[in-house]
C-alpha cells in the first residue's frame, strides 16, 4: 500500500508513532525514505551468517514488520541458531505475523516475534544482534545502557549490526547532506507538504547523531573492532565485533 500518511494538511500535528496507519504502509514508507533499505537488510542477512555462532541467539531490535528477521532467517545456516524479533509496536507484531509465516521455508532459521521493549528484555547468549535504525528511536540519555546491556549479552567474537540516519559535525556537510536527501524524498513521490509534516512528526521522536558519537558510544560499550559496512547520504551502518 503506498504511504500517504502525511499527503494532506494536519490540523494538529502530533509525533510520528508506529501506529496501525503507519504499519500498514510502512514497506513503501520506509522503501522511499531510506536510501539504501534493500542493502542494509540483504547486508545484515550476509554479515549474520558469516558472524553467527552455534547455538545462539540472533536478535533483531525494533523489527518493525520483519524484514531483517526475514533476511537472517533465509541466511543463516549455522546449527542450533534462533532469531529473536523484537518491536514495542503492536501494530507492527501482528502484521509481522503473516509476513513472516509467508517469507519463510522449512529449512529458514526459526524466528520468535515478541511484542516488547527493546529497553526492558532479557537479551542473552548473542552472536549476532541487528539494531537496524532504531537506535534511533530511543531517547539518547539511555542509549548507552541499551549498547552496553547488547554488549554483555554477545558472545565473544559476537556482532551488532547498527544502522542509523546520521547527521555532521559541521553544519554546512550536514546541510547539504540533509538537501540532498530531501531531493531523494522528491524524487520517491513525496510532496513537500508531505516532507515537511513528516519532519516536524519526527523532530523529537527520530534523533540521529554523529558517525563520531556512535563509533565512540560503540568503542565504551566494549567493542574491539568498529567498521562502517554501509553509507548512502545521511544513512550509515556498522558492524562491531566483540
Ligand atoms: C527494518 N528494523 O525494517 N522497543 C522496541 N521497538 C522499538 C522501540 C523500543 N523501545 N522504539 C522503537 N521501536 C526495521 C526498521 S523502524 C525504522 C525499524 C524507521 C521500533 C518501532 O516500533 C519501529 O518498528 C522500529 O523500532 C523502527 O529493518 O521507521 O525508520
């Protein structure tokens, strides 16, 4: 379904939840919003298999309608393997459903969808875990003892796969980077009504950092190796290994 959450004027603008409206248009939101979408989830799919270990857990946190949980699953091979998908978002759970129960064949790694905070879950016994732009989404005073709680959780020689809307240092490289990327919405269909509804939605809802804040946050938690696997614009992502 295409994505016209934001196509006609709001009265009173609220924050961008994911709600049912959002869910239910989000593969064609986040298709035209995301430079890069299909790599970032194939990627993660490829990066999961090379770094997943025997019987452990795959986490993908903020899963919003599967996908990276879709592509783990059709990659992974590695006996004793299970993914946990995790999302907050009701909505987005109960379609993540069907889409997974249709995605998948027999010899696919098994996948858990569990409606739940990515904050409160016990995670335990990683190897791989996917934080595909989410981090995002949770307030930036906690997101250190998020990293930190995935880092105790990873085996050695585990993964996080992060991938984050990022912003620059200097002004005048993220301005550009942030015109640009209006161009991209423009060129996808978006209207500038629906451009600029959406980001007064998000302006306290979506926080995005530095490439600089995130590789520093990734290297306290405890990462030994940070490497930048992906970047189109202002949409970069990592692989840390511990
Ligand atoms: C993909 N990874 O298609 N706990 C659990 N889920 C959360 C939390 C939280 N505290 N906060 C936000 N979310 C996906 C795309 S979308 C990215 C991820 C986007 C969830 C939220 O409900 C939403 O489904 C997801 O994180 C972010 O590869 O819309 O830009």
């Amino acid at each position: 379904m295409k994505d016209a959450v934001y196509a006609n004027p709001f009265e009173s603008l609220g924050p961008f939840a994911f709600n049912d409206d959002v869910a239910s248009v989000f593969p064609d939101m986040i298709r035209r919003s995301v430079p890069g979408y299909g790599q970032l989830v194939g990627g993660a799919g490829l990066l999961a298999a090379r770094h997943a270990q025997p019987n452990s857990h795959l986490y993908d946190l903020g899963t919003s309608l599967g996908a990276t949980a879709l592509s783990l699953s059709r990659h992974v091979r590695t006996p004793g393997t299970r993914i946990q998908a995790i999302d907050n978002s009701a909505a987005m759970i109960e379609r993540a459903r069907g889409l997974l129960v249709e995605g998948r064949t027999a010899q696919d790694c098994p996948v858990d969808l569990i409606e739940g905070d990515v904050r409160e879950v016990a995670l335990e016994n990683a190897s791989v875990t996917c934080l595909n732009l989410t981090l995002q989404f949770i307030p930036v005073e906690q997101r250190d003892a998020l990293m930190t709680s995935i880092f105790e959780a990873t085996q050695d020689g585990g993964i996080l796969i992060l991938a984050e809307k990022v912003t620059f240092e200097d002004p005048e490289h993220a301005q550009w980077v942030q015109e640009v990327y209006w161009d991209f919405k423009r060129a996808n269909g978006y209207s500038e009504l629906e451009i600029a509804q959406k980001r007064s939605a998000l302006e306290d809802v979506l926080i995005p950092e530095t490439p600089e804040v995130h590789e520093a946050r990734l290297r306290k938690a405890g990462f030994r190796t940070v490497r930048v696997w992906f970047q189109t614009l202002n949409f970069m992502a990592w692989v840390a290994i511990k």
